[in-house]
C-alpha cells in the first residue's frame, strides 16, 4: 500500500489505522517523487516504525535530527516522535514502511517480553530513532517481503522476524533504556505546541508574536527553534501547510479555485495561484486535472 498523502489529526497525529487489532502490523511501499510532491509529511504516531530504503536517497527527519539514508539502509523510528520523509538530490526514491504496535513485540500486556524487553524501550522521552545498515536493514527487507507476498504461516514469520531484529538492536545496545535530556522533552512538546497551533489557526492571520506568545517565548526564539526543528522558518512552513491543504481540496472535492484559496488563508486568488504553481510546477487547475488523469488510470 501506497502512503504519502497522510490523513492527521491538528496534532500532527497520524490518523491512518495500521493493521487490525489481531494483526496490528502494516506495510507501506512508498514512492517518493520530487515532481509530484509525494513526499511523507511531518506526524508521528503510536506504533514503532521500521524503514528500508529500496532504491534512491531519503532524507528522514526524525525531531531536529536529520539522517540520510541510502539504498540498502534502514531506520528504527520510536513511538511518538515526529517524523517526516523526503528524497534527497534524486527524482524517485523508493522505501518501506512497516509500522508496528509495540504491543505485537511482547504479546500480551504484563508478559516478560512487554514489561522487560518492549516496554522500557519505546514508553515517552527513549531515543527516538536508530539508523539501521548491513544485516538489519536487509532483514527489515525481509519482513517487508513476507507482508507483501503473505504466504501461509507468514504472521508466525512476521512476528519471528521482527522479534529477531528487535533482540539484535538490544543487544548491541543500538536501543537503551536510557531517557533523553528533559530539555529535549520540553522542545519537543513545544514543538507539537506550536505546529497544532498553526494547524488550528492556518486560515487566519498568523502572526510570529502570536505564535510566540502561544508557547511564552520570545519572537527570536520562537523563529530560531522553529527552524532548528522543523528546518523552515514559521512562515515557510505555514505557507507548505496551506499548499498542501489546498492541494488536498483540489484532490477530493470539486469545490472552485477561488473558493480554495479564501479557504485555506491566502488573501487573493492571484497570489494563492504564484505560490501554488512556485510550489508545485502547476497551476491549481492543471495539478487538479493532472491528479484526475492519474485517478482514473490506475
């Protein structure tokens, strides 16, 4: 299954139900192409996730942290922690996603394999990531084939597969029970803060005094952090956010152009349409016919 136009709360949490609660596992084949902006958005959610890069070069940001990852590389992004995808100096890039609930690890709630060996690695403020190269990337691969092929018994392989991988990133202490600094705590709730308060007030007039004010900062503050963690100033960000709003409209629901642009904050048709197509390579209305073609092809 294909995932880069993520449905997520004002919160920034992922919306996406991955698997069921019997098999609460879900793989994701994901390409990421520069000329459709098919990139994963910035979110988090509840389930672990596991990445193998097939073909091309990721950048994945995971809080102030960006890694870049190679074809033949992986990633452990923890629960809860920010994240967001994008190709790095290539047209296409290809990877797998396998979120995973914690809970399909250890089995049931109080066994030893949750309480000793799950729990203590992926509760609130644990590392938030582990770069994966060599045999456990290529064993992340696996997993992703056995979910793709689903074979009889691949839910016993599944779940051996990833018990594998997990006990192999903790004993090479890839993965500690270790805290991280409660100033890295506090950042990274201001930086939901300030991101789902920009989510709830995007078709307004957002002003950085007001956005520094909503989590008691300064305004040099407020812009310096916002960078540093989300890697684009306040304003650039809320300017993608409203894009990526209105590209949503443009996809799902006939709703006019004009209608768009007052509706998801810009102030005329005519700049909504300059930044759309500086964005993007299209016009609104060519990107919505494009995305139309490309809809009834598939």
């Amino acid at each position: 299954m294909t995932l880069t136009h993520i449905k997520v709360a004002k919160d920034l949490q992922e919306l996406t139900i991955h698997g069921s609660n019997a098999f609460p596992i879900a793989l994701y084949e994901t390409t990421l192409q520069v000329d459709r902006l098919d990139f994963l958005p910035l979110h988090w959610h509840k389930e672990i996730q596991f990445v193998y890069v097939k073909s091309g070069r990721v950048n994945y940001r995971v809080g102030a942290d960006i890694i870049l990852l190679e074809a033949g590389e992986g990633l452990f992004v923890n629960a809860a922690c920010l994240h967001e995808a994008k190709p790095n100096e290539v047209d296409q890039s290809l990877l797998f996603c396998i979120n995973v609930d914690p809970k399909f690890l250890g089995g049931h709630e109080g066994s030893v394999l949750t309480s000793k060996y799950v729990q203590p690695y992926v509760t609130n403020n644990r590392l938030p990531f582990v770069k994966l190269s060599g045999e456990l990337a290529q064993a992340v691969e696996c997993v992703a084939q056995l979910l793709k092929e689903r074979n009889a018994f691949f839910e016993f392989q599944v779940w051996r597969a990833l018990l594998s991988i997990w006990e192999v990133i903790l004993m090479q202490s890839k993965l500690t029970e270790e805290t991280i600094h409660a100033s890295m705590i506090v950042q990274h709730e201001r930086a939901k803060e300030m991101l789902d308060y920009i989510h709830r007030h995007y078709q307004e007039k957002i002003t950085l005094e007001k956005l520094a004010a909503h989590v008691f900062i300064s305004k040099a503050e407020c812009s310096r952090f916002f960078k540093k963690v989300v890697g684009m100033t306040p304003f650039t960000y809320l300017l993608h956010y409203r894009l990526r709003k209105s590209m949503e409209l443009l996809r799902d629901s006939d709703k006019p152009i004009t209608f768009i642009a007052s509706d998801t904050g810009f102030s005329t048709v005519s700049y909504y349409i300059e930044r759309f197509k500086a964005y993007t390579g299209y016009s609104p209305h060519a990107y919505r016919k494009r995305f139309l073609v490309e809809q009834s092809n598939t």
